[in-house]
C-alpha cells in the first residue's frame, strides 16, 4: 500500500485554543460541505483527528521533522488501484489538531485551513499530487 501522497504543512506559529469537539466539528463541517458526487466516492475512507503527528508519521512525509504537518493521506490513490485491489483496510486521512491550532490566529481561520487541509488530503484519494495542488492553490 502506498504511504503518503502529500501533506500540508505550513511555517507560520501562532496559537488559538478549541476544545477537541470544537475542532471534530470543524472536520465534520469540511466533510459534509463536499461536494456529493465526490463523498459518494469516500465510501472506504477512514477520517481521524489526532492532536499531533508521531514521529512515524512525520517521517512518512519525508520533510523537516520542524514542519508543521497538518494533514496525511495514507493509501491507495483510487488513479492506482489496478483490478486485483481489494481485501485491504480503509484509506487513512488524519487531521492534525494542534499543528493547525498553533498555526492559526483566528477560528475564521482555522475554520477556512480545517477546510483547506481536509479538501488537500481527499484530493490526494483522488490521485491528485502536491505539484497539481500548488497550481490550484490548494
């Protein structure tokens, strides 16, 4: 199974405090806004919200340990799953809470980098890679 296919990260350091529920619901909220005809495709898609990323997963990403990392798809690309895929564990998309806390100076903020984060690693599902992303200004 393919590991990472491209994380967000940022440099910036700033801190605003959310309580977990507060910030699940900010993942719940970027979930449901996507659009139907691609959460009809998320059916084998695990979605969780850790607080930090492991050293394991930050050493996935194959970037500065220094980074933040606010987001990590890990799986199959659906653009690379050939006709004997099958029988495997979900797709893995992780959130990471307080990467996108410190980082963030406002909840408006956080709210659009939840959202921007959430959209980076589906994309990723997609078969979509960094350098495709960056020319979207995703």
């Amino acid at each position: 199974m393919a590991n990472d296919r491209g994380p967000r990260r940022a440099t910036r350091r700033r801190r605003t405090s959310q309580s977990a529920y507060e910030f699940e619901r900010l993942v719940a909220e970027s979930l449901d806004g996507l659009p139907e005809r691609f959460r009809q495709r998320l059916a084998n898609v695990a979605v969780v919200v850790e607080d930090e990323p492991s050293p394991e997963e930050q050493d996935e990403t194959g970037h500065d340990q220094s980074e933040p990392l606010f987001g990590l798809y890990q799986g199959t690309p659906l653009t690379a799953r050939g006709s004997g895929y099958g029988m495997v564990l979900p797709d893995k998309i992780t959130i990471f809470r307080g990467p996108i806390e410190r980082f963030c100076r406002s909840r408006r903020e956080m709210r659009w980098e939840v959202r921007r984060t959430v959209v980076h690693e589906f994309a990723h599902h997609f078969g979509i890679d960094d350098d495709h992303l960056d020319e979207l200004g995703i």
